[in-house]
C-alpha cells in the first residue's frame, strides 16, 4: 500500500453477554497478542469492552457476537437490537446455542426456583421479567453462525474472525469444534 491509499474500512464488532457467564468473553480475550492485530483491524461497538450501552448506536454492525441465552425480557430486548443493527449475528457457545446451564432451570417452576434462592419473588419493578423457560437464541431470532463450546477455544474465535474479515463463511476446522 502506498502512502496515498486510504486505509480499509476496520469492521465494526458487537460483543454481549446475555445469560452467560462471560467465559465465552474470556475465551476470546484468550486470543493473546492476537488481540493487536485483531484492533488493528476492527472496532469495537457495544461490548464489555467498550462500554458502549447502545449496539450500533453510531452505525450499523457488520458482526454480532452473542454468548448467553435468554432468561429475561432484558435479554430479548438487547438480543434483536442485535439482530437489528448487525449484518452477521454469531451464536457463541454452548448457553447460546442451547440455553446451556441456566436452562437447567426449564423443568422447574420459574416461580419456585425464584422462592428457593432469594426466600421470595423479587418484585421490583426495575429488574426484567424473567421468562418461563430459558431460551437459545435461535428460537427467537435468526442467527447466522454458531460456534460451539464452553466456552469456544480462543483459536476457534480467532479463525471465525479471521474468516469473516476477509468475507468467508466460517467453517470451524475439526479440532476447534468443542461440545464441552
Ligand atoms: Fe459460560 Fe460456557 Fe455459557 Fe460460555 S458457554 S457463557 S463459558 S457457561
């Protein structure tokens, strides 16, 4: 590149937890000295990263990356603003995909676990209301990749971004593929 070609656009990327427990996060921060590369070429928008409250508030997304399933009305919310403002949405990890340990909660009474661990409902109106069932993501928006684990290897992120940086469809090699 010379001195006179404009810089490639960096892509813009969102980053959440919804009902996780941000080892999804963790994982990718696991990325290492990757992770300079990584800003070289993106920017972050909504994320634990940033700080940033509002996804896409100042242009739309080109990726979404969303480790948690749904277990409140705050989650839905926050999970189609996502859907909304980015072009490629990514389940990732396994509490996204299928709900994962918060949905060993789906065959109890919603009510009674509630009574169990805080000796009553909460009921103020500040928090979210808490949904019957806890949900995988796919059940309430259309998502376009998903990257198994729990969490997903480090180098499982750095290829599925590698891979649509440079505008592939991620296809996860083998040994990056994780159920556990
Ligand atoms: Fe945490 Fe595992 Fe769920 Fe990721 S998939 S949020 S690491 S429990």
């Amino acid at each position: 590149m010379n001195a006179t070609s404009p810089s490639p656009r960096k892509l813009r990327v969102a980053t959440v937890s919804l009902a996780g427990c941000f080892g999804c996060h963790m994982s990718l921060l696991d990325i290492d000295e990757r992770l300079f590369d990584l800003v070289e070429r993106v920017e972050f928008d909504r994320s634990p990263l940033t700080d940033i409250k509002t996804v896409g508030a100042v242009e739309p997304c080109d990726i979404g990356l969303v480790e948690g399933g749904l277990c409140n009305a705050e989650n839905v919310e926050v999970l189609r603003a996502f859907r909304a403002r980015c072009t490629v949405l990514v389940a990732v990890g396994a509490c996204a995909i299928t709900g994962g340990l918060p949905a060993l909660r789906n065959h109890l009474d919603v009510g009674d676990v509630m009574q169990s661990v805080y000796g009553r409902v909460p009921d103020d109106p500040e928090l979210p209301l808490p949904l019957n069932r806890v949900l995988p993501i796919h059940e309430v928006v259309r998502i376009d990749h998903a990257l198994p684990g729990c969490p997903p290897p480090a180098d499982a992120f750095w290829q599925l971004l590698q891979d649509l940086m440079a505008g592939r469809t991620p296809v996860p090699a083998p040994g990056l593929i994780r159920y556990d």
